[in-house]
C-alpha cells in the first residue's frame, strides 16, 4: 500500500471534521480521526485534532476505561509532539494532560517552559519578518505599522539579533521618510 499524499490526509482530516461537531464529537467523528491516525500516525494535526476530540468527548464508548481513554490520549500526544519535532502546541497539550489526568506536576512544568521557549521564538522571527516585511512596503502607513510592531519588540526581547537589525531599517527608513526625526 502506497502511503496517502498530503491532500488525501488533509480530506480524510476534513471528513472526519464534518461527521461531528467541533465540541461534541461524535462516535463516527473519532472512528474516522482514529482510522486516519492509524493510517499515517505522523500526520500531527490529526493527532492533536483526536487528542482535543478525545478531552471533549462526554460519552466515551461503555467498554472503555477512564484510564484507558486518559492513555489513548497521552499517546497520541506523545506521538504528536515527535512526529512534530517537539512543537509548541503539541508540547502545550501533552504538559496540559500530564498536569490535570496524570497528576504529573514536574513533567507538566518541563513541557509548559519548553512550549513557551518555542513559542517565544517563534513570535520572535515573525516578528522580525513583519517590521521587515512592513519596512520594504515602504509607505507611510506600513513604515508606522513596523515602528510601533517594533516598540512592543523592543520591550519582549530587548537583547534580540533577529528583531533589532530590521527595526533599526524600518527607523533609518522612517527618518528619510520623514516620519522620525532626525537624531543627528
């Protein structure tokens, strides 16, 4: 059997939306994620889709335990945060899942700092991106957009390589635009 392509696994992730609801799901809805998590389990947002499904499902089948539930979703999430290379929101939702079903207060700290790290530096290069992104448009309106992106910058990562070299840009840019004084 070949392995599906990314636009099968994005449909069947899609049909397998559609057959509940987003905050009731349905016992079809879970089959069809769980069938999808077994066909390709590295495709991570169906992980984190089943574990969220799973966390919200108020009728669990009779035959299946609380704690064989809380270990189906401690897997999948363990699956999601490897299968992602340890991103922020897998790592967020699996430290959620040791904290309030595992009474796992260590290892649930460990994951909320590690998401937070990777999250935060995230944000960082998207900021980054942005006062560029904002600088090179360079009209009056995008030039104020990365001034003001830049002062809350500023203040989250004072010491940041990645953020300051386009800030200080969007401001040189600023100045010959006329929309900084001259500090001269």
């Amino acid at each position: 059997m070949t392995h599906p392509t990314l636009d099968e696994l994005v449909a069947r992730m899609r049909a397998a939306r559609a057959a509940g609801d987003v905050n009731n799901p349905s016992p079809e809805q879970l089959r069809l994620h769980r069938e999808l998590a077994e066909l390709c389990p590295a495709f991570t947002p169906n992980l984190l889709e089943l574990a969220r499904l799973l966390r919200l499902d108020d009728n669990p089948p009779p035959d299946l335990t609380s704690e064989a539930m809380q270990g189906e979703l401690q897997q999948l999430l363990a699956q999601a945060v490897q299968s992602s290379g340890r991103s922020a929101p897998a790592l967020v939702e699996l430290a959620y899942v040791l904290d309030i079903f595992h009474n796992a207060p260590p290892e649930a700290e460990a994951l909320f700092k590690e998401g937070a790290e990777k999250a935060l530096k995230t944000l960082e290069h998207a900021w980054a991106g942005l006062i560029g992104f904002w600088a090179l448009k360079r009209t009056r309106e995008s030039l104020r957009q990365a001034l003001q992106l830049g002062e809350q910058a500023e203040k989250l990562f004072p010491e940041s390589d990645i953020i300051f070299p386009q800030l200080r840009f969007a401001r040189e840019l600023a100045v010959t635009d006329g929309l900084l004084p001259c500090d001269s």
